[in-house]
C-alpha cells in the first residue's frame, strides 16, 4: 500500500505539473502527435479510414502505452531496459501484431507473445479503417488492453524511480 501512497504523492506533488516537462504538457504533446498522424494519414494521404475517431483513440491510447512502457523499462533498468523495450515493441512486436502476417503463419515462439502492446494496436486500427469502428470488431478490446497497458506501466515506472531512488540514497 505505501506504493500507491507514493504514485498519490507523484501525481499530487504540483513541481509534476508544471513547466515544459510537467504532465500537461507531455500529455498534450502525445494527443496532438497522435492526432496529428491520423488526420494526415486521412485527409494528406487519403487513407480510407471507416471511423476516424476510432483510429484517434487507437492512436492516442497506444501512443501513451507505448511511451510509457518504454519509460518504465528505461527508468527501471537504464540501456539494458531500452533494449527490451525495443524487443517488445518492434522486434518481436511487430511480428506477433499479426498485421503483416497471419497468426496461422507465425511460429510457436511469435503466438506466444501475443500480448504485447503492438497486437492491440493493430487489431484496434483494422476495427477502426475496416470495420466502422465498431467494439465488437475488436475496437473495444483493444482499446481497454491498451489502456491497461498505460496505467500498468506508469505504474511500474513510479514503482522502479521509488526503487532507485532509494538505492541511491542508501549508496
């Protein structure tokens, strides 16, 4: 429980919301890049796109999670953690999205990382451009994965600066 005290504190401490690298700001910068791929990817390049809210939110949501899986891994475990970070969500992310390729076309190894962000992000984006936008095509889904996802590693990264900032302090 003295976790969750300390995440309180964070996002309660007024140093973290202000200037250039408080939390507004950085929030506003992934909405607004976000955003701004999906209406260049509609109106610049004339993607065909069934539910242009949808592909935002699937942006937006998966920006954050992406962001902030990284973070906390980079946090955590410094260059060691970017490395895994990339593993996760390019490497062996792009693969087991199964965008590209089918999941009947996949070795063992791919299908067994299935839950890794980038899955989530593909199959909310094929809702969104092919399916109306619609939850039962795999929207919703994949938007709460995502979502659990954010939280899970903001989360994780609070938890991993507490860790090292306390190994700091003891050294």
């Amino acid at each position: 429980m003295e976790f969750l005290a300390e995440l309180a504190a964070w996002f309660t401490d007024p140093a973290n919301w202000q200037g250039a690298d408080g939390v507004p700001n950085r929030a506003f910068q992934h909405v607004w890049y976000s955003l701004a791929a999906v209406a260049t990817a509609k109106w610049l390049v004339g993607t065909q796109m069934a539910s242009v809210g949808g592909a935002a939110l699937v942006s937006v949501i998966g920006a954050v999670a992406l962001s902030q899986l990284t973070l906390a891994m980079i946090t955590g475990f410094g260059q060691v953690g970017l490395l895994v970070a990339v593993l996760a969500t390019t490497i062996f992310g792009v693969p087991t999205a199964r965008g590209v390729y089918p999941a009947e076309a996949l070795p063992g190894f791919f299908e067994a990382l299935g839950f890794l962000p980038m899955r989530w992000i593909v199959d909310g984006a094929r809702a969104a451009f092919y399916f109306d936008g619609r939850g039962s095509a795999g929207l919703t889904g994949s938007l709460v994965v995502l979502g659990l996802y954010a939280i899970g590693a903001v989360a994780v990264g609070v938890l991993l600066a507490r860790i090292s900032e306390r190994r700091a302090e003891a050294a």
